[in-house]
C-alpha cells in the first residue's frame, strides 16, 4: 500500500514559501509516498479536495496533519492528525 499525507495549514502563507521544498521535507520525514499540502496558495481547497486526490493515485492510508506558519514563515507541525480511510 501507499501512504498519503496531507498538510493542512493555517496562517498567511510567506510570499517566498516554497510548496516543492516542503513536500520533499515531508516525504522524508513521515516516509509518505504521496503529499498534499492545503495553503491559501494551493489547488487544494480542502481536505476533501485533497483526500479525492490522494484517493485517486492509490494512496491509503491517508493521514491529515495539522501545521501552520509561525511569525518567522517556517512551517510548524501542531500535532494533531487524523487518519482518512480510503
């Protein structure tokens, strides 16, 4: 099976944030096959929007991890997540 991951952010996304350099950061670190970040800059619109997509390539399980953008514009993981059925 393949494990997809989406990112759900809140907060002003920084001018100079870089969706590709982040999706690598996050492949790396939760070994996901697939990721999918919802930003206010995103195609995604929600998680839902986010969830299909996924779907559609194969992925499950499919985790949602909650982030925002702290003061500095790094990306900050919350620790909530929740797990998305296929």
């Amino acid at each position: 099976m393949k494990t997809g991951v989406i990112i759900y952010t809140t907060g002003e996304t920084p001018a100079d944030w870089s969706e590709e350099k982040e999706i690598n950061f996050i492949r790396l670190e939760t070994q996901a096959d697939d990721v999918d970040i919802i930003t206010s800059r995103t195609g995604h619109f929600d998680i839902a929007d986010a969830w299909l997509d996924l779907i559609k390539k194969g992925m499950s399980p499919i985790i949602c991890k909650i982030a925002h953008f702290d003061a500095n514009g790094d990306l900050k993981h919350t620790g909530r997540e929740l797990r998305l059925s296929g």
